[in-house]
C-alpha cells in the first residue's frame, strides 16, 4: 500500500520536478526544449518501471503510457522558439497531473483533476471554454466535497467536460483550437483519457434514466460533431468537432453497456492519437507557412514533402478508422462487445464513421494533391518532426495490433450496482 | 420584303460568326485521331509569331510553360551539358554594364544574372508571414531586412487594388472569361462544370464505333443532338428551368452562339478573342472537331457533322446560364461583361478581398472573415479591409524584406562574398542588387537557358561534321554491294550507320513515303489509309491484290479470314451485349485467362505461338500492289464483277435463293435493270427470273431495293467507277514519280545491283500511342505500301527506258526491293522476293545477313539508351531484349521512338558518313549538284523539314510541360471513342505524347531543343527559297527553326540569323 502511494507519486512528481528543472532553462529555448522531452522520456520510463507496483486503473495501464508517449511526440514535433516555451514546461506539469489522476487514489486524484481543468482555461482565448471549465472545477470540487448522488452527478458532468459530450463540448474545442504551442496536441489526448478514467468508475453506477440521457446526447453529439467537422474550413476545428463525434461513440457504447471493455480504452486511446497526430500534421504546415495560413492556400504537398505526405496519409487512415490501426480494432470492439444488435443510434454512429473518411480524406487530399504551388519553400519534414509523427502511427499501429486485453483492463467491467428507480447513485 | 431583308441580316451575322469562330480557332492545334497520330507542334498557328512571343500566348491562353523548369537546366549546368560559356553568350544582350562594391569584391550586373540562374535565386517565394523553421541565418536575414527596410518604400494597398481591378477589367474578355472570373472572385467551378458537360457530349458525339450504345440523334449535328438529349437533363450543374431554356433555344447552333454574347454581353471587337478562350478551355476535343469540321469527305464527319460553331454554341450556353447564376446569386448583378467591369471599378476593395481569399492569399482568419461577409452579404468590406491594411500589410511588407534578404544571402553564397560583408553594405547598395534581381524574374530565364542548351548541342554536331569534313577524302567511284534507301526518321541513323559498317553498302534518306502519294488498302481490309503526310492529298489508289498464279487458294484464305473475322464479331457482340456477359464470364472467361497469362509471364513465346496459329488457320498468300494504271475495258470489267457480287448477295439475303439457283444471266440482267433504273425487264431477265421462282412483281421490287438500299444505281457506278480509274499509275506518273524519288535522294548513278528501299513501321502491345511511332512521312502509318509501289515502278522496263532519256539510267542488273524496318525490333522484312531475278538471289542472301547483322547492332546500341537496362546488352540477347519489349503488354516505352531528335542535315552521305548522331538527326540524301533549279531543295525545305518541326515541336513541347502540351503518364490513359484518350475516365483529349515517351523519370530523354536544319547547297539558292516560301520565313526569322548552311564550295558553315544575316561559323 506504502509503495503504491510511493510509486504513485514518484510516476506524478517526476514530470512536475522536470518542469521545475526547465524553468532553469528558460534563457535557453533549444535545452529547454530538450528538458522537456527527456522528462517525457524519463516519465514513460518511470511508469514503466512502477507499473508493478501501482494498481492498475479501473481502464487498465493503456492510459499511463499514453500519456507520456503523447506528450514525447508533442514536443518534438515543436519548432524551437522562444514563444513556445511556457507551453513545453506547460506539457511536463499537465502530464505530471495527468500521471496523478491516473496512478493517485482518493482526494490527490481529484485535486489533480482540478489543478488540470483549473489550469487549462488559463489559456484559451475563449468565453465559452473557460465558462466550461470552470463549470468543470466546480464540478470536480464538488464530487470531492459532496454526497452522492451530487457528487456522482458532478463527477459525471466534470467527465463530459473532459471527454466530450454535447452540450458540455465547449471546452475541449478551445483546448484544440485556441491554446498555443504543443498543447493542443497533447491535451487532445489528456483531456479524454482523464475523462474516461473518471467515467469508467462512474458509469457502471448510473441509473437507466440518465443512461438513455447519455445515449440521446451521445447520438445527437455524434451526428452534430460529424456535421459541424464537414462544414469546417479550419483544421483545428475540423478535427476538434470530428474527434468529439468520435467520443460521442463511446458515450454511446458506455451508456448501452454500463460498464467499460478493453476496446474502449483502446478506442479512446487511438481517437485520441489520431487526433493528436493530425493536429501535429497541421503544425507541421504551420511552422513553415505561418500560424494564420488558410488551409485552402496550401496544396500539392505529396510531391514536395514525400515522408509528411507518407505519414499523414497514415494518421488519416488511421483516424478514419481502417485497419491496422487502433481506432478500428477499438471501434469494432465497441461494435462487437455492444449489447444491440441493431438500432437506428448503430447506423447514426456508422453514418457519423462514413462521414469522417470523407472531411478527413477530403482535408489531407486537398492538402497532399493539387496543384503544387511553386512559390512555396517546401521543406520536407525535419528529424524530430518525423520521429513526433513516427512515434504517433507507430503507437497507433500497435493499439491496432496488439490484443486489447493486454492494454485494456482485461475483460468488460459489468454494472456493478444500478438503482433505475431513484437517483442514489454509489460512488 | 422586310421579311427577305431580315433573313438576309441573320445570314449575314451568321456568316461573320462562322468567320470569326474559324479565326478564333486558330489558336488551337488540329487532332488527328489516334490511329493516324500525327505528330504537330501545338502552337502550330502561332508560327507568324516571334517563337518566344508565341510561348508567352501559350502560357496566357492554354496555360502551358514554353521552357522546361529552371531547376531541370541548372542540373544540365551542374552535368556539364550547358557550358558556362554558352550561358554567358546567351546572357550577353541582357547584361548592362553596372556594378557595385560588397565589401572589397566588386559584383558587376553579369556576375548577378549569371548566379541568379545557376542558384536559382530569383525563384519566385511567398516568405510566410510568421516563418517558424528554425534557420542559422534567421540573424543575418533579421540585420538585412532590417537595413532594408530604411530604403524600401512601402507599398500602397490601394494603389495595389486599383492596379489589379484595371488589370483584370483589362484582361476580361482579352485573357479572361466570364466563367473564369467567377471562379476566381466567388470561387466557384464553373470552367470545370462546364467542361465536363462538354466532355461528357463530346465523348458520346464524337464516337467513331466505341460505344455499345451510340448517342441517339447525331445525324441532326453535335448541336441538334445535344438540344435534343439535354432537354430531358434535370437541371444540369444546377441551371434552373434548363429544360425550358435549351427547348426555347434557337435551331441554328449561329444564333444559339449570338444569342449566348449577346447575353453574356461580350463586346464585338473582344468575341474572337474570347471564343480563342473557350476553345482552349479543352484544346483536345476542340481540336479534334477543328480537324474533323475541316474533313469533309471523313465517313463520321458525313454521317454526323460536327464543328467549332456548334461546339461553342452548347458550350457559351453552359456558360452564360452558370455566370448569370453565380453573379446574380453572389453578387446581385447581371452575368454580363458591362455588370461585371462596373462592379469591379465601383467595388474595388470586395473585389480584391474577393480575388484574395480564393487565391489563398489570405490569412485564415480574414479568409473566414471574407467568407462571412460574402455569405452574409454584408458591407462590413471596408472595415475588414482596413482591419487588414492595419494587421496584415505591413507584416507582408516584412515577410518581403525577408525574403529579399534571403535572396542576398544566397547570391552571397553563390558569388563566394563573406555574408558579414553583405551586412556591412549600405542600404543603397544592398536596394540595388535587390532591384538587379527583380528586374530579372525567373519568368525571363527560359529564353536564356535554351539558348545556352542549344549552343551546347549545335557546337558538337556542327564540330562533328566541320570535322569529318576535313578528314574525308573523295572515295573512288566503286559500285557498292547494295544501296538502301531509309526513312529520314531519326530511327534510321543508326541502323544505317551500322549497315554501312558491316558491308560495303550505300545507304540514302528520303522521306519514308518514297514521293508515292497513295491511299492505300491491303488485301482484305474495309478501309484505306492515307500513305502520305497529312499536309498533301492523296492523287492515286493502290491496292493490294492477291498473285494471279493463286486461283482456289485465294477464296480459301477468304473463307478462314471471315470465320475468324466472324469469331472475332460473335466475341465482341457477345462482350458488349447486354445480358450475355453473364453467363460468358462463367462459359468462357477462363479461356480469357490463356491470353493473359501468355501475354503476361512469356509474352514473347505467347505472340509466337499466336502468330504461328494464325498461320495455320489463315495461311498468308503472296501478294502484288495495283500500280498500273487500268485499261477501260480492265475498269469496266473490275465494275462489273464488284457489282454482280453485290447483286448476287443480295439475291441471296432478299430473295434467299439458293446459289445453285442463281445463274449469272440472271445477275447479269438484274445488274443491267439497277443501272438502267426504269422501262419493262428484258424478256431474257424475265425468263431467267421465272425459271429462278421470281415473279414480275418481285423483280420490279428486287430491282428497286438493289438502287435504293444496295447502291446500285447509275450516279454511284459512275463514282466508283471515277474512283477505280485513280487507281494505279499511268507510266508517265510512273517515270515521273520514280525520277523525282531518285533525283531527290541523289541516286542517279553508280547504281548497285541491289537497291533497297526500306520502309519503317513498328510493333507494340497494348499501346493506343502505335501509330506514332509508325511512319509520320506516311500519314502515321507503317510505310511498306509506298516502298512496294516505288520498287514496282523502278522495275518497270518501259519506265527505266524513259528514264534514260531523263539522264538517269539504270543498269538492266538493277533490281529494286521493297523492305520495311521494325523500329521496335530492328527486323527487316523484304517484300516481293519471288520477283527477284534468279541471278540477283545471292545478292539477296548477303544483302538480308547483313542486314541482320546492322539490326543486332542497333538493337545492342538501342538498349543501352533504355533506362532499365542497367549493364550492357549485347548480340543475340540485345535482339532478344527489343523484341521482348515489342510484345510486352505491360510496357509503357517499347521503344523511344523519336525522342531525341534535333536536328535536320539535308545534304550528301558523305558529310556524316561514320558519324555517331545517336539517332538524334533526320537525314535526307540531297546532292545540289542534281538540283540546277532549286526545285527539289524547295520540296525538301517546305515538306520534309516541316514535317520534321512538327516532330520537333511536339517533342518539344510535350517535354517542357508535359501536362498541357503532352499527354501525361500512359499509366492513366483510357482510349476514347477510339479516336483519342484520355486521363482517367473524364478528361479533355489528351494532346501530344506521353511522359514516358520523352521523360525518364523526373528528367527529359528528349532534350528540348528547337530544329537545327543543316543544308549543303549555295546560300543564295537558300535564301531565295526563304523570299519565296513564307512557311521559312516564319520558322528562320521567328526562330522556329535554326539554319545552317553548308557552302560546298568553301566548305564552311554559315548559321542564318533571324534578321536575314549570314554569320560564318568558325570550326
């Protein structure tokens, strides 16, 4: 028990010790970087090495090495420059407190939440973000401090924040779209797995009415994110609205199960990714044609940056769920492991799927094909920035690959405790 | 009379149209369908341009490069192939004689132009507004643009939006249309909707035999089809009430065409111009119904008539409806040319914002904002372009002092000058070379790299033949083991070479149609191919017939062809119905999988073992060529037989009577009442026809139906007749043809026993692009015919007899053969061997051992120019290799073909007698000595070398901007209409050749050069020539062509100037 809660905090304190480390460093962008991303290599190795003695979450280890691994890549697929530093050291404090929620038990694991969500809406430029956060605080707080069923409703509400689910999606779009840096990408992986690991406790516990609620949200949040992405001109957003359709799945499949199988991990997992990958794709464009460039401007990539035409045609293949990769052994996990057979919300959610391979592909053709622009500097992709993408299909590939049970929690959680008829929810 | 008054009115305006359409055209190349390709230079009609004038039209109307990209010529920089002398003699006019100080290296104008093209400085570069990419040298560049920023003036906005909206009120109409503004300003897709509308009716019109189902109603013209099928579209490209409009729309394709100008409201002196656009818009399709309008007699030009009118007329209705649309929609204004000019003059800020965000020239931000206001239809314009004007211009203005700031650095690199030197200079200066560089924009290089990358060239050859003139000594008049006569094609230069190696034979270039202008049809086709190039007309028939001596074994080989023929028809019929695939796929497609697998894993044995097939089913049958002229008797009888064929068939299909019923007073009879045409049958037809079962009524009837459905009537005998007395040679056409061959090609004495003349043709699997590599001088078809006539003709006593009178004569132990080469094999097939004279067989013999041993070592030097042969490919394994290739389904390059090709030598053997040209030169035999009166250097300069630009330029082309000019990769091409191809499955014609005809790989096989035309004859004949014959003019003064002259009197080479001057080469 004592070397658990060791082991806990060592896995959480040694990213934070990082960013306290780096701050040292802050005259210096380049080594600063560098700190950073041995930290991230540090705490993957770190958990690795505690894994024995910590107790597994309830959505099994998956998560815990996620973490670090999104966070590596998101580094590296940085340029160096001065206005990105507060984000790096940014990076190593939110997967300090990510590797909290993760590993931590009881009050520290809540206080981590908080801290995360707490710091999040410091950044975005966002009204509506920082009002869900904050909202996601409060939540978070409460749960802590309350009874059920109030605290189970919070919790639930702080997970919704977290991973989204319509309406309570605000705040995720303003991490992906409006935070600097390489935050975006690796709180595109943050923010969910945080999410379910509070939701995979939590949904085993709900009542039937709250259930079919999340159903209802999760089908309308699926559909509404598929169109939102399609009618998008902005990459960010574009993959902000298309992930949280993804997520709404598997508020689908949680709310039909109760309860959470290996493959939703993975599922969220290798969303997740994907998403996170994409977003370092698009970075990639940004560093060389600027922050502000119109995704229209820019075409003809294949010929010009063959390994970035490579490697994102493979983030896009995965992302819109093909094989090998995570998201589609995930997805058809939750498929196979649903409890329906068959239903209109089955064929909303394959809809939602079809209709990611059509802005996903559409956005990477328009980017990879066309007319090349000949009065564009095309510099192909640079060391660290292959190894942040490589990183990114390889940890995608082997979501796709290996068995679920081997990264996911085993075997399906069932309902543990259910009341349909009052809302006395166990914690 | 007011009524006749306006009839005479729209004639009148329809007439002007069409001429304005005819010269609106002009801009466009012609097509010659695929299985005659014929290889044109694409900007063909711009030729009474300046050829850098007619580049730069090339690029405003089709959107094609003139020069290859930069990059490709400083890699033959870098490779040693352009020279640093040739570049700075073709830099030399451009330089002015300035300079400055950087540090303590002084840097004159030249040294700035000459690095601006080896590094590529000039390369036109959009700096990003916030660059993240980490760079050494982001100091440096930050000190320069720095600097520079104290003397750059900052650029007006405004002043930029008004020059664009004058600029583009300018080019409206002139380079732009009205669809093309639209998508550019409102972005949308109009050019490409209205293209694949016309796509989609050009390809259902134009089929020649494709299509299982042909588009109903094309008897009525392309545009009375189209009205007719596109009134039951449902809106198409989502043109409201398009049923209503296109039945209202006129039914002649003219007013339909007015109506659209007058309706988009194009000014009358802009519609030429503007018809020039739309028609570029698919120079493919355009181009093949410009070529087809202008065939009159083309059977699917009779049978379905098409032309530029009725083409335009469906496309300007496409356009007007979807600009009036966009316009109205987006806008608020009429669709036309006057709403169009006002709104960009009267709203010049939206306009630019507009053009801005399409172009992708906005930041994302302004771009959402754009796209909000537009969709809103808001007039929040002016605040979002001031909010632009405060944000984003002055970091543009930043990002372009960065990027001239890079461009120093890198012109510090390329001259060697310490970059801190660099940032040590005065602004002034530093403003200076900025300016040096802007003056000299990568889009000026093109003209200056070829230049350079000819002189390369054109100093090897020219060296080459100064060379081996000076070391040839005049070789004593011996009679040679055989002389052979070649096409000029490029291809024959080293098969002749290596012939001239093995042996002591002569060999000879003449254009590979031999002077025999005929349409031709071998034994037992339909159709008659044009053996002539495209630029003449065919004066007499020939065709093949099988040898008299054959008697029964003749109907035996027409019996086995019509069974396979019908084998061939129940397979095709079976492949393309409608029901039967289904079970065929089952019954027979495993058959299918023979073939596949043969052609695929042993192609060469496969096409053996169906070559010896054929054989045995359909053995071959010696043949002869009808190149006398017939008797009238002979023509009568030749008519007669053909139409009591006709007639007996058709007793047989009408009447089923059985042959054995059919008598031939019977035919007879009939045949002579068809031709006749009225009166009472004769009494012998009566009783013939009764004993035949016939009654008088189905006589009469029978009689009818033979003028009416079989052709059988008096007008048409009388055609055919007309057309069977073309057939063959009279002998003074004989003598005359056969002495103009022969004095053209120098070949007047010294005739060896032996006298070859050796067509070319090629064989390939798989290959929509065949006939291109066939025989151009023979209409793109393979030459054999004309070879086999002229050797005919040359045989000839009577023939030979009158030429002696003529000068030329020919030793009676002179046998002429016809041959052909295998350009893709190297094999040469001789013809007509039985008619060798027995004394001349051994003559035979040495002459094909030879000939084998010249093809194996053409082979061997041919694969070493293919890329995928890595290591040396020698002898019998060289030949195995080209023939490999030959039968090879999968291969996109049997051969190169023509690629390569440079230059034009017209003159003597021995001037490039043992010269290794690798297969780069056209060579026709010439001896101006045989030519007192310039006449035959006057056919030669305005046929031979014009077909060999057009060779020229269409390789030329193709490999500067193969996308537009060529025809893209083979990889994507589907034959359409079996007239064309196309990209994919939706796309304009494709133009000009392949890219893996001219490219390997990323970098040209066909080095992009224009026509170098060497002649060996007195300068002023030449020039004479040139004042007479504009076509020359055109090609030497606008630099088409370059001119060399060799004066054979003092053996030195002249270069012809464009001004007219003669400049002495020095050796």
């Amino acid at each position: 028990m004592m070397g658990e809660a060791v082991a806990s905090v060592l896995s959480a304190g040694v990213p934070l010790l990082g960013a306290l480390l780096s701050l040292a460093l802050w005259p210096q962008p380049d080594k600063l970087r560098i700190c950073s991303i041995a930290t991230a290599v540090i705490s993957l190795g770190a958990v690795v090495g505690l894994s024995g003695y910590l107790t597994g979450p309830t959505e099994g280890f998956l998560f815990v090495y996620l973490l670090p691994i999104a966070a590596g890549a998101s580094l590296l697929g940085q340029p160096v420059h001065p206005l990105h530093r507060s984000s790096w050291i940014m990076t190593l404090v939110f997967l300090g407190l990510g590797l909290g929620v993760l590993t931590l038990r009881g009050p520290a694991e809540q206080m981590c939440l908080i801290a995360i969500v707490d710091h999040t809406p410091l950044w975005p430029m966002s009204w509506w973000g920082i009002g869900l956060f904050t909202l996601g605080v409060a939540c978070a707080g409460t749960s802590l401090l309350a009874d059920p069923p109030l605290s189970s409703v919070t919790s639930l509400l702080s997970c919704a924040i977290l991973l989204p689910l319509v309406p309570l999606h605000g705040g995720y779009l303003a991490a992906l779209t409006r935070l600097p840096g390489n935050l975006p990408p690796f709180l595109a992986v943050l923010l969910p797995t945080a999410g379910l690991h509070g939701l995979a406790a939590l949904i085993r516990t709900v009542p039937d009415v709250v259930a079919i609620g999340i159903t209802v949200l999760a089908v309308v949040g699926g559909l509404y994110g598929a169109v939102k992405a399609l009618a998008q001109s902005r990459v960010r957003l574009r993959l902000a609205y298309g992930s949280l359709s993804f997520f709404s799945m598997l508020w689908w499949f949680m709310a039909a199960t109760r309860g959470t199988a290996p493959s939703a991990a993975v599922f969220v997992g290798a969303v997740a990714l994907a998403t996170s990958g994409l977003l370092l794709s698009w970075q990639v464009v940004r560093t060389r044609y600027g922050d502000d460039v119109d995704p229209q401007a820019v075409s003809g990539l294949a010929s010009a940056m063959p390994s970035y035409a490579v490697l994102l045609s493979l983030l896009a293949l995965a992302a819109i769920g093909l094989p090998p990769f995570g998201v589609f052994s995930g997805f058809v996990g939750l498929l196979l492991s649903a409890p329906v057979s068959f239903s209109i919300a089955i064929l909303i959610i394959l809809l939602v799927w079809l209709a990611a391979s059509w802005y996903i592909l559409e956005m990477v053709q328009r980017l990879l094909f066309g007319a090349r622009r000949s009065d564009l500097r095309h510099t192909d992709l640079r060391r660290d920035e292959l190894a942040s993408l490589l990183l990114i299909v390889v940890a995608l590939l082997a979501l796709g690959v290996i068995p679920a049970h081997l990264i996911g929690p085993g075997t399906m959680t069932p309902p543990t405790t259910t009341d349909t008829g009052s809302f006395a929810w166990k914690k | 009379m007011e009524e006749v008054g306006r009839s005479i009115d729209i004639e009148t305006r329809r007439m002007e149209l069409r001429g304005v359409v005819k010269v609106a055209g002009e801009v466009i190349a012609q097509y010659w369908p695929m299985r005659t390709f014929v290889h044109h230079n694409p900007l063909h009609s711009l030729e009474y341009l300046p050829f850098e004038e007619a580049v730069r039209r090339g690029k405003q109307f089709m959107g094609g490069d003139g020069y290859l990209p930069s990059h490709l010529y400083r890699r033959y920089l870098n490779t040693g192939r352009i020279t640093s002398a040739h570049l700075d003699a073709a830099l030399k006019p451009l330089i002015h004689d300035k300079h400055l100080a950087i540090g303590s290296r002084t840097v004159t104008h030249g040294d700035l132009l000459r690095a601006c093209l080896a590094e590529g400085i000039c390369t036109p570069v959009v700096e990003p507004l916030d660059d993240q990419l980490p760079d050494p040298s982001n100091d440096l560049i930050d000190r320069l643009a720095a600097k520079l920023a104290s003397v750059s003036t900052c650029s007006d906005l405004d002043g930029r939006i008004r020059s664009i909206a004058e600029g583009d009120q300018a080019a409206l109409g002139r380079w732009l249309t009205l669809s093309h503004w639209c998508d550019d300003t409102l972005g949308t897709q109009i050019v490409r909707q209205i293209n694949d509308q016309l796509i989609k009716w050009c390809e259902a019109f134009l089929d020649e035999g494709h299509a299982t189902w042909p588009m109903p109603g094309r008897e009525k013209g392309l545009y009375g089809a189209w009205k007719a099928l596109a009134v039951h579209e449902w809106s198409p490209c989502g043109i409201e009430d398009s049923i209503k409009k296109i039945s209202r729309l006129p039914d002649h394709p003219e007013d339909a065409l007015l109506e659209s100008l007058d309706a988009l409201g194009i000014p009358a002196e802009l519609r030429q111009d503007y018809l020039s656009l739309q028609l570029t818009a698919l120079p493919g399709w355009a181009g093949f119904i410009k070529w087809r309008a202008e065939q009159r007699e083309y059977a699917w030009q009779r049978a379905y008539p098409v032309g530029l009118v009725k083409y335009l007329a469906i496309r300007l209705w496409y356009a007007r409806e979807l600009v009036q649309q966009a316009c109205r929609q987006e806008l608020g204004i009429d669709g036309r040319y006057d709403s169009v000019t006002a709104y960009i003059r009267t709203h010049a800020e939206e306009y630019y914002l507009r053009r801005q965000r399409v172009a992708g020239r906005l930041p994302a931000l302004y771009a959402e904002e754009v796209d909000r206001l537009a969709h809103q239809k808001n007039n929040g314009w002016k605040t979002v372009l001031d909010r632009y004007r405060a944000e984003v211009v002055a970091r543009q203005e930043a990002a372009a002092r960065r990027s001239a700031a890079r461009k120093l650095l890198a012109l510090a690199r390329s001259l060697e000058i310490d970059a801190a030197q660099l940032a040590e200079c005065s602004p002034t200066d530093l403003k200076r070379v900025v300016d040096w560089m802007e003056a000299f924009p990568e889009s000026d290089h093109g003209p200056v790299w070829l230049k350079a990358f000819e002189a390369g060239y054109h100093d090897r050859l020219l060296g080459q033949l100064q060379q081996r003139r000076a070391e040839a000594h005049q070789p004593a008049q011996t009679r040679p083991y055989s002389q052979s006569v070649y096409c000029i094609d490029v291809r024959s230069e080293p098969f002749r070479r290596h012939l001239e190696s093995v042996g002591p034979h002569e060999t000879l270039g003449f254009a590979g149609f031999f002077a025999a202008f005929i349409r031709y049809r071998a034994w037992g086709k339909e159709h008659d191919t044009e053996q002539f190039p495209v630029i003449m007309r065919a004066k007499h028939e020939v065709r093949e017939i099988p040898r008299s001596y054959l008697g029964h074994k003749v109907s035996k080989h027409e019996a086995r062809a019509k069974w396979v023929a019908a084998g061939h028809t129940l397979l095709h019929d079976l492949k393309e119905n409608v029901v039967t695939p289904y079970v065929m796929v089952e019954s027979l497609g495993w058959f299918y999988g023979l073939p596949m697998v043969g052609k695929t894993l042993l192609p060469s044995l496969y096409r053996r073992w169906t070559a010896w097939l054929r054989r045995i089913f359909v053995p071959s049958i010696a043949t002869t060529l009808t190149v006398d002229k017939l008797a009238p008797a002979e023509t009568a009888e030749m008519l007669a037989a053909e139409q009591q064929a006709t007639v007996r068939k058709a007793l047989q299909e009408r009447t089923g009577l059985r042959s054995s019923r059919i008598t031939p007073e019977l035919v007879e009879g009939l045949r002579q009442r068809a031709l006749s045409g009225q009166g009472d049958p004769d009494p012998p037809l009566v009783k013939e026809a009764e004993r035949a079962g016939l009654s008088m009524e189905r006589l009469n009837a029978f009689a009818e139906t033979l003028q009416r459905q079989y052709d059988l009537n008096a007008r048409t005998a009388s055609r055919h007749k007309e057309r069977i007395t073309r057939t063959g040679f009279t002998l003074e056409e004989q003598i005359l043809t056969v002495d103009t061959a022969l004095r053209m090609m120098g070949l007047t004495k010294n005739f060896a026993r032996l006298v070859l003349f050796c067509a070319h043709g090629s064989t390939s699997d798989n290959n929509p692009y065949e006939s291109a590599l066939d025989c151009g001088a023979c209409g793109g078809n393979e030459g054999s015919p004309n070879a086999r006539a002229l050797a005919t003709m040359a045989n000839n006593q009577r023939v030979r007899e009158r030429l002696t009178k003529t000068g030329i004569e020919i030793p009676t132990d002179t046998h002429f053969l016809a041959g052909q080469m295998d350009t893709t094999t190297d094999d040469i097939h001789l013809f007509d061997l039985e008619d060798v004279p027995p004394t001349h067989r051994a003559d035979v013999a040495r002459l094909q051992e030879d000939l084998k041993g010249a093809a194996e070592l053409t082979s061997q030097e041919r694969c070493g120019r293919f890329p995928e042969v890595r290591q040396a490919v020698k002898g019998k394994r060289a030949e195995a290799h080209a023939r490999r290739r030959s039968t090879d389904w999968s291969q996109v390059r049997p051969e190169w073909g023509l690629s390569s090709n440079t230059a034009f030598l017209i003159g003597r053997r021995d001037l490039s007698k043992g010269i290794d040209m690798g297969g780069r030169v056209f060579l026709h035999s010439y001896d101006y000595r045989e030519d007192p009166n310039n006449r035959l250097l006057e056919v030669l300069l305005t046929a031979p070398q014009v077909v060999a630009q057009w060779i020229n330029m269409e390789h030329y082309f193709s490999t500067v901007d193969n996308d537009v000019y060529g025809s893209g990769s083979k990889i994507y091409h589907n034959v359409v209409g079996r007239l064309g191809i196309m990209s994919g499955p939706w796309s304009d014609l494709r133009l000009g050749l392949a890219r893996q005809t001219v490219m390997n790989g990323d970098v040209p096989y066909h080095e992009p050069m224009r026509l170098l035309t060497i002649i060996e004859a007195p300068r002023e004949r030449i020039e004479k020539l040139i004042a007479r014959h504009e076509v020359l003019r055109h090609y030497y003064h606008n630099e088409w062509v370059h001119l060399v002259a060799l004066e054979p009197e003092e053996g030195v080479l002249y270069r012809y100037r464009p001004t007219g001057q003669w400049a002495r080469i020095d050796g």
